[in-house]
C-alpha cells in the first residue's frame, strides 16, 4: 500500500497508543518529529488512513474522535517492519534486537 511517510508514522504512532483521542496523536508525533503539526496536516492524513482501511475512526465523546488499527492496518505495520528488517544487515539487526520490549 502506497503511504507518504508521514502517515506511516501516524500509523505507528496509533499503535502505540491506546485508542488515542486526535489530539493525543498529535502530541506524540509532535514529541517524535520535534515540531509543531498543524491540524491542516494532521487530520486530513488520519482521515487518509481511515478510507485506506487501516484505521477506524469511532466518537471518544460528541466532540472528540478516537482511532484504532484496523487488523489491515496492524498487517501493514508487519508487513513494514519485515520488509525493513529484511533491507538492513545482520549487524543493524542485532542492535534493534537488544532494544527492551514495551
């Protein structure tokens, strides 16, 4: 599936959270990237992930929206990670396998 990497990085960011509310994807990218997301950016490419079915998008509360992966999305962050892991040397390898486990 063709992402920007951006919103591959959203899709990472929504599995490591919660069922996170819009705002708190925002805060957690904005830790990642160092920088400030406007919203002109930032919800228009979850909206992207949910008609690519890869997150769904369910009310948190009248105002608020929270996402989920989708079992395609989870597939697609498998996918990712295979193929990335599968494109580096046995060496890079070896130090992302010492990373502790969340």
């Amino acid at each position: 599936m063709d992402l920007t990497a951006f919103q591959r990085d959203l899709l990472f960011t929504i599995a490591g959270l919660d069922e996170p509310k819009g705002v708190e994807v925002k805060e957690a990218i904005e830790r990642y990237y160092g920088t400030e997301i406007r919203h002109g950016r930032l919800y228009p490419n979850l909206d992207s992930l949910v008609e690519k079915a890869l997150v769904k998008k369910g009310q948190h509360d009248h105002r608020t929206n929270k996402y989920v992966l989708t079992e395609r999305g989870k597939r697609q962050i498998k996918s990712r990670i295979e193929w990335e892991l599968a494109s580096v040397s046995d060496d890079v390898k070896s130090g992302i396998r010492s990373l502790p486990k969340r």
